[in-house]
C-alpha cells in the first residue's frame, strides 16, 4: 500500500542508521514490524498468571511416561 506520512529528518535518519537499511522505505517497514511483534509479545505477556500451564505439562509428561511403561511391558 502506498501512503505519505510526514517524519522528521532526524528521526528517519536515526531510523535508518538503527535499522542498517539503504532506504527510508525499508526503515519504516522494519520499525512496522518491530513495534508488531513487540505488541504480540506484550499481549502474551499479559496472561503470565493466567493460564495454568505448568500443571498441564506435567500431567502430560506424566501420562506419557504411563503411556511408554504400559507399551514396554
């Protein structure tokens, strides 16, 4: 999609030194892309505590290891 935005010159300068890229364009896509995964990060981040994985992972390793004695018998 094309779109005109208005950054300063100091901030896509810094953007693109940060970034290593060769043109604003592509300075502005990896700062896209970066600040999206930071975001998915964030919002898993935000069920640490909520979610009771640990129980089930040992339930499930427990069970396999049933699972894998009963098959060796």
């Amino acid at each position: 999609m094309r779109t005109t935005i208005n950054i300063p010159d100091q901030i896509i300068d810094q953007l693109m030194s940060f970034s290593n890229s060769l043109t604003k364009t592509d300075a502005v896509n990896k700062a896209i892309l970066d600040w999206v995964k930071y975001k998915k990060i964030q919002k898993i981040k935000s069920l640490r505590g909520k979610l009771d994985i640990d129980n089930n992972l040992k339930n499930q390793r427990l069970q396999e290891i049933s699972e894998i004695n009963e098959l060796n018998k």
